[in-house]
C-alpha cells in the first residue's frame, strides 16, 4: 500500500525533479515517521482561521515548483507570533519565483539532527545520521550505514558521532529519546528501501529530537534527472 502511494506521488512530481514538502511530509506520514500539522495556504484570507487552528509560535515556508532550497532566498521564516507577521510573510513569498502556496506549521523543539539516503550506484541505498541545522555542512558529523537497517546498526551510527554526548543530556540538557531516535531511523530505513528504484536522494533536516519525540520538520525528496537530463 505505501509503495503505490510512494509511486503516485513520485510520479506527479517527475517533470519537477523533486517532492514538494507538503507531499514529502504526507508520505513519510504515511510511513510512519512524526511530522508537525500542516496546512498549506493560497490565500491571506485563509492564514487567520489556520493560525487559530495549529497555535503560535509558527514556522512558515514557500511552496513553490522552482524553488527547491527554500532558506536560499528567503522562503523560510521561523518563530512567527502574530497574524500579522504571517501576512507579511505570505506577501514575501508570493513575489517569489514559481509560488504556489505558503506552508504554516507550529514550531517544533529539540536537538536539530539530520537523516538522509542517498542512492549509491555501488552499494545501493545508503543511510545518514547526523548534526543537524545550518552547521551541518560545517561540523561534517555524520554516520553512514547501508540499508535496511536494524536496532544495532542505529546503535552504532549514534555512537559513531562525535556529538553523541548532546544526545544523552550533556551538561544537564534534556537527553534524546533514543528508542524514539532509534524507531523513526529503521521506519525511514523501511521507506528508502521502498522507494529506492525511484527516488536519488533524501534529505531530512532538521529532525527536532527531544525526550519525547523526533519530529521531521523538513523534507525533500529529489528525483533522478528525466531522460538524462536535469529536472528544471
């Protein structure tokens, strides 16, 4: 049942090159994986009665079908407390190239992680674990292991971080959840197995985790270039 629905919404997002984030989210949904509510808008009428809805603070972000790195131009705000901010906000997005509607979700806390697979024409689908947020280009602290994965592999690939201590409460911080860590990296794993024949990579980043939860607070899928080509 989950690959049909992978395969349907792959193959509408084609001729793009990658899942919208809207879409992303509902099918790791689908696949068990924590996302906030979301509610995408296409109109500022509609930004009050969804506001009232899912509750401040509020993290709001483009959707668009040219724009595929979101914070590069501004696509993304964070920490939104008013309805009036929200408004402003969807005016800034809607001069954007190629917009289609602005994404509202409640902000979410924790330790920013990041997941991924990429699609390695040697060793097939590889999984990623690591530091999430702006820095993860920076600090380059990641594990990788191939797919599927199990409770060891998971163990191992968190171990394998030097940061690992902030996820076990460094200083008096609030530990990470590891069994929750641990289940929503073997239900990613299962998804990339699923989709491997048909996606290149995925990018989860960030995963806010805390004691309670790892939440996927944004995704993108990208799809292999149509015909040789790269997806415009």
């Amino acid at each position: 049942m989950l690959k049909t629905e992978i395969k349907t919404v792959l193959e509408a997002a084609r001729t793009r090159g990658w899942v919208s984030e809207p879409d992303a989210k509902r099918l790791l949904s689908a696949a068990g994986l924590e996302v906030p509510r979301f509610v995408t808008v296409t109109d500022p009428d509609q930004i009050e009665p969804v506001a009232a809805d899912l509750g401040f603070p509020m993290a709001a972000k483009v959707v668009s079908s040219r724009i595929v790195h979101k914070s590069d131009v501004g696509g993304v705000r964070t920490g939104i407390e008013t309805i009036r901010e929200l408004t402003a906000v969807f005016e800034s997005f809607s001069r954007l190239d190629g917009f289609e509607a602005m994404l509202m979700e409640p902000m979410v806390s924790g330790l920013e992680m990041i997941i991924g697979a990429k699609m390695d024409d040697q060793f097939g689908p590889v999984v990623l674990l690591g530091m999430g947020g702006i820095g993860v280009e920076i600090y380059q602290d990641v594990s990788l292991r191939m797919a599927p994965l199990g409770n060891a592999d998971v163990d191992s690939m968190i171990k394998g971080l030097k940061a690992a201590p902030l996820l076990y409460g460094y200083r008096g911080r609030q530990a990470v959840n590891r069994d929750e860590l641990t289940r929503t990296l073997i239900r990613f794993s299962d998804f990339v197995m699923a989709a491997a024949d048909m996606i290149e990579s995925i990018d989860l980043n960030p995963v806010m985790c805390s004691g309670e939860k790892c939440i996927v607070a944004d995704a993108r899928i990208m799809l292999p270039p149509m015909d040789g080509h790269t997806a415009a």
